[in-house]
C-alpha cells in the first residue's frame, strides 16, 4: 500500500464519474500527482475496472466511479468455467453472496485446490469484484463470475484524498462473520454488573500473547467489559486440547477449563470422540476475519484492536470508549 501513497498525492476532488474514459482516468491522476509514466488505459477483463498501465510500475485498476483503486494484476482463472454471470448476486458492501451464487462461483474455481465449501465470499464496493477467503490462503480478490483473481486489496479516493484500504467493507464484513459465531460455543467472560461493552477475543492456549490477555479479563469483566472468546488454535500443539475444552457442552465450565489452559492445566474430556469437536464452526465462520496472528482482538463494530494491552487496560479502554 505504500507503493500507491507514494505514486499518489491527491490534491483534487474527485467526482464519481461511472463508466469513466480513458481521459477522465488520465486526468484524474494526473491531477492526483501521478508520478510514474501512464503507458496505456485500457478496458480489463472484469468490466466494471479500467486498467492503467505505468512505465517501471505493477498496473492500476481503477473502478468506473473513480472511488476505488487497486495495485495488482488481474489473472485468469485456470479452471474450466461452468456457469456464467446469471447465478451472480447482488448485495452491499461486507454481506455474504447467496448460496446460489457461491455454488455457481466454487463449480468455476475446481482447479483452485484450497477453495473448497468453506470458503467465504463477500460483496465489496467494486461492482464486480468479490472479497474471498479459504482455508490456507490470504484474502483474495476474485471477479464475481470467477472468471479471474487479483492479487491485491481495495483502496479508496474520496473527497480528494487517498484513504488507505477500504475499511468501511472490513468492518462490515468483520460485523457480519461476528453475527454468524454460535454464541453457545464461545468461552463467555460476562462484565460484573452492567454490561458496559463486548469484546471479542480470537485465541490460542499456548500464544504468549494470548495468556497476557487472558490475565486481564477479570480486570475488564470489573470494568463492564463482557470478553467472548473465539477458539482458534493455531499452535499444532493446541489443536487436541483446545478440541477437548469446546467438547465442554456447559459455557461456564468451558470458560473454566480455557482459563486453566492458559496456565498449562488441562482437562480430558471424555466425551469428546476424534476430532470432532463445537470448535470447528466457529473456527470455520472466524476465517473471514483474516487472522493474521492471536489474539486478535475486536469490538462490536468489528473494528480490530491495534494498541497494547501489555502495560495495561488503558488503550483497550479507550477503544471501547470508556476512557
């Protein structure tokens, strides 16, 4: 992203302009500040984007309202297509495909291995262009009717200004995946009191980072702050216990055992058979998150924590606003 900020330094304001030309798109960055030789705008192969070839430079693909850019290649699906664009649905920005478009989508995507059923797609602000993510793979931009991918991320241009990568669709999207957790199979912490606020925690049993955490919930829950925690192991080594510890059907005892796992106690639990375990939905619906490391922490909003809460609780604090 630091690559568009340094070829772009917007100094205009830019009006929404669908279905732009070659000459608007010219101007428009020109105006912008563009640095870099444009060597050729072109249509892409996803229509509702222009292409912009730069002399030194990966392209740039720019929405027909001018709103929208994108750093990267557009690539070619390699797999057979079987449907075409009548399964595509529409929706805003951050909500799901229908169930309708994702099967047409998975049936043109077969020789893409990793993208299986439980791959998530969601609308973005780009007509078009879906949002994805699959088991073992990063974020991935892919063309609604699967015929190409992306290999880049949604920024935005408003009022004259770049504004960074598109976080109005992440936290809609985030609010989404957060909605669709089964609350009965969360490690509930609930505030002392009045509920004042709802943090959601994305964990593992053996991160360092995790068990700092850990040890402040009580503090928070003293504060008003109700902790819901995703189980999410990440560390080979916490797969089998952390399955054992969401086998626990009760909330408050699998609070319980999460909480003497932090400190290395764990518990058999009998019942639990295989790998099978309330575990794998929620790990399942979190991968939309786009984990990056544990814990990653998140409020209702589904806007990340991105302070320290290793000093203390203060910027975890102010970011629920009660500070």
């Amino acid at each position: 992203m630091k690559k568009i900020i340094t070829l772009l330094v917007i100094s205009m304001v830019i009006g929404a302009a669908q279905g732009a030309n070659p000459t608007e798109i010219r101007t428009m960055l020109m105006n912008a500040g563009l640095t870099a030789p444009i060597q050729h705008i072109t249509p892409s192969p996803i229509k509702t984007l222009s292409q912009v070839t730069l002399l030194g430079q990966e392209p740039l693909l720019i929405s027909d309202d001018l709103q929208y850019i994108i750093l990267g290649n557009i690539e070619t699906n390699p797999s057979k297509i079987l449907n075409t664009d009548h399964h595509i649905s529409t929706g805003k920005a951050g909500t799901p495909i229908s169930q309708d478009h994702k099967k047409a989508l998975l049936s043109n995507m077969t020789a893409l291995t990793k993208i299986d059923k439980n791959a998530a797609f969601y609308h973005t602000n780009v007509k078009g262009v879906l949002w994805g993510i699959a088991e073992g793979t990063p974020p991935f931009l892919v063309s609604a009717d699967g015929r190409h991918l992306i290999n880049g991320e949604i920024s935005v241009i408003k009022d004259g200004q770049f504004l960074g990568l598109d976080q109005a669709f992440e936290t809609a999207k985030n609010r989404h995946v957060l909605s669709q957790l089964d609350e009965q199979t969360l490690a509930i912490y609930p505030a002392k009191g009045q509920e004042k606020a709802i943090l959601y925690v994305v964990t593992d049993i053996n991160c360092p980072y995790c068990r700092i955490f850990h040890d402040k919930i009580h503090d928070l829950n003293n504060k008003g702050v109700t902790i819901k925690a995703i189980g999410y192991p990440v560390y080979d080594e916490s797969h089998l216990p952390m399955q054992q510890i969401w086998c626990q059907a009760d909330p408050t005892k699998r609070a319980l055992l999460l909480s003497a796992a932090m400190k290395g106690i764990y518990t058999v639990n009998d019942a639990c058979q295989g790998n099978d375990s309330p575990i794998a939905h929620n790990q399942t619906v979190a991968h939309a998150l786009a984990i990056i490391a544990t814990p990653s922490i998140l409020n209702e909003q589904g806007e990340f924590f991105e302070g320290d809460f290793i000093k203390s609780n203060d910027e975890l604090l102010s970011f629920l606003h009660l500070k």
